[in-house]
C-alpha cells in the first residue's frame, strides 16, 4: 500500500544513466603530457608544432630520427646511405642472447626504423654535408655492429667525397645483446673518425639527452667541435650506477652539458631552434663558402 512512498520522483530533465558518459567529450590518454623542468601540463601537439620543445620553459623533449632531420636538413635534400653488404644491414644474433630477435623486432615496430642509426647526405644551409642522427627510439640507442658498421662507412663516404660530417649522439652505451662484438665498434668508428681527419676534413658533433657509455667514450667526444643541447644527460656510467658505487648523493647539475660546458668537455650549448642557422655558420667557415 506504501510502497514507492519515498521514491524520488523522476525528473525527464535529469540524464538517464550511461548518457553522461556518452556525452562527455573522449580525450586520448596520450594527447597531454607534463613537462618534467616546469611541470606545466602540456597539450602534445604543441609541444610537436614547437620542435619538440616545451612552450613554456624550453625543456628539449627526445626528438624523432627523421623528425630532426627535416629540422636540420634543407628540404628534400637527404638521402639514406645504405651497406653495401645486404646481409649487415640489419642486427644478427651473433652471441645466440635469448629473445634478441624478438627485441629487435619490437624496436623496429616502435621507432619505424630498423637500427639504431640514420645515416646519409644532405644540404645544410646549402652545404653538401654527410649527417648521422642515432635513434633513442630503437634499443635506447645503443650500439651493436650495424650501428658500427653504418657509421664506419659513413666516414668512409666522407672522406672519398671530401665532405664534413654532422653527428647527432643520443644513446644508452654499447649493445649488451651483442657481447664484446659491440664494444669492438667503438674502435672501429674511433679509427674511421680519425682518417676522416687525417683527411683534413671537418666532423660535430650534437651530443642529445642521454648521450652514455661506449658512444660517449668514442665518437661523441671525438669530435672538432662539441656541441650539446640544454639539459642533455652526458656521461659514461649514468648518475645512478655511480652514487650506487661511491654510495653519495650526487650534486644538482653533474654530467649535465652545463656542467661540461663549464668544464670544458663541450664547446658550446646550442638550443635546438638555433642549431641550423649555428651548423650552418660553423660549416661555411670551413668551406669555400663563407655564410655568415
């Protein structure tokens, strides 16, 4: 007789369940991301349409292979350079590590590219130029003996064609998966960087966040001249492994570029939006053309 006495009326204007849900707008999980210098929530396309930098405080994000490229590159004037051994081109297993070819196969899906280097030609403020960008996407960077071998023959090209080279470093060290076989690299690049030299011919490098390890401890530093973007991490054992051995806190800043700077281990810092018009002097001033 009473039932129902307490029952709120319904109300037509109230909406019903599950249409609140409908109606509220979808936003993608990845369409924001928040910058870790001055923690503004960030929308991503803006941060892309910004050269990867945050619009706020200028923090340089990790930038895509091709995406630095296209920054660096005059347009359409890249070309890939590729082995001419068709069976180095891409990574083996030559120490049988377990699951390697299943990791290397999920570096290739994520970064779209299959080793951990670009290397090729292009045009820098109309300058012939060779250009190698390593890849953070692909394994962390790191170096096993196609990443070897590409850059090897990269400097090689360079010096039969009297063309510098333009280096772009970002890594986490030698390719653990490849053994000694990918500690071996480091010399092989380092011999090809100095007959690049002996050639009398011009080699910079950019070293990125990270730039660690075997790349750190052969042709990064090898360069004529050393250039870093802000904030880049830039050491041979990273932070962590060394306070987990010296068993200190760290100071704010160590193997930071401004610290190298400082130092002396790197010749200037260059913000990334200034990097062409920079690369560009600093290859005239070395060339029979002069752009200032």
């Amino acid at each position: 007789m009473y039932r129902g006495l307490f029952r709120k009326p319904k109300n037509t204007l109230e909406i019903r369940d599950g249409e609140m849900e409908l109606s509220r707008p979808h936003i993608a999980d990845d369409a924001y991301m928040k910058c870790p210098d001055c923690g503004r929530t960030l929308y991503v396309q803006d941060v892309q349409d910004n050269l990867d930098l945050c619009p706020d405080c200028g923090h340089h994000f990790k930038m895509k292979v091709r995406r630095r490229v296209e920054m660096i590159a005059d347009e359409g004037t890249f070309t890939e350079l590729t082995l001419k051994s068709k069976n180095r081109a891409r990574a083996e297993n030559p120490i049988d590590f377990p699951e390697y070819e299943e990791k290397l196969a999920a570096a290739a899906r994520k970064s779209g590219e299959n080793e951990g280097v670009l290397c090729g030609t292009a045009k820098i403020g109309g300058l012939d130029t060779c250009l190698f960008v390593m890849d953070m996407d692909f394994m962390m960077g790191s170096m096993g003996t196609v990443v070897g071998e590409r850059l090897t023959g990269l400097f090689e090209y360079a010096v039969n064609r009297r063309l510098p080279v333009v280096g772009y470093t970002v890594s986490g060290g030698a390719r653990m998966q490849e053994g000694i076989l990918s500690l071996m690299q480091m010399a092989k690049v380092s011999g090809a960087v100095k007959r690049h030299s002996d050639a009398g011919l011009l080699y910079v490098v950019v070293l990125t966040d990270p730039t660690t390890g075997g790349v750190t401890a052969s042709f990064a530093m090898e360069g004529d001249v050393i250039l870093a973007e802000p904030g880049a991490l830039i050491g041979f054992a990273g932070p962590r492994v060394i306070e987990q051995t010296i068993l200190q806190k760290l100071p704010p800043g160590f193997q930071r570029a401004e610290l190298l700077l400082k130092k002396g281990f790197v010749d200037d810092i260059v913000p990334r939006k200034e990097q062409k018009h920079y690369l560009t002097n600093l290859l005239g001033l070395h060339s029979d053309r002069i752009t200032i």
